[in-house]
C-alpha cells in the first residue's frame, strides 16, 4: 500500500480497488493544518488512516513545518506517538 501525496488536492492518500483513504491538509509556509480524514467503511480496520497521518506528519518534519491537528483523529494520533509532539503548533 503506497501513500501517494497528491498536491493538486492537498491530501495525502492509499487507494484500493478505487476507494480513497486520505488526509486532508492546508499550508502555509510554516504550517500544515491536517484537518479531515477519510476512510470508506469497507476499508475501515486496516490501519489506513494511520498511514496517511503518519506520511502527512513525516512530510511536516521533512520540510520543518508545524502540524496542526484539526481533525480529531489527527489530535488522537498525535497524543499516541509523542515523538512527534515537537511538530505540534
């Protein structure tokens, strides 16, 4: 399961058999809000989500960016991996 970032729509996403799990972010040039995530019910249980949070977050680190956790379940993650509390704005 490849996370592809696609930047045209501002997400972050895994795609199988046509259906879409993704993050949905905003940015600026210090901060990257990650405010929706999506994963279609039949695909739910897999560990999607967590995927594309995870690549959305490494993307934030790589290019010294805040994170923003907007959607609730990006906030969840957030306080289960504290190795990335150093991104939180």
């Amino acid at each position: 399961m490849e996370v592809i970032h696609d930047k045209v729509n501002n997400r972050f996403v895994i795609n199988i058999d046509g259906l879409d799990s993704f993050v949905e972010y905003s940015l600026n040039e210090k901060e990257m809000n990650l405010y929706h995530t999506y994963t279609p019910p039949q695909l739910r249980g897999k560990g999607l989500a967590e995927k594309v949070v995870r690549a959305a977050i490494e993307y934030a680190k790589e290019n010294s960016l805040k994170v923003i956790p907007s959607c609730s379940y990006v906030a969840v993650f957030m306080q289960r991996h504290p190795e990335y509390s150093e991104l939180l704005k």
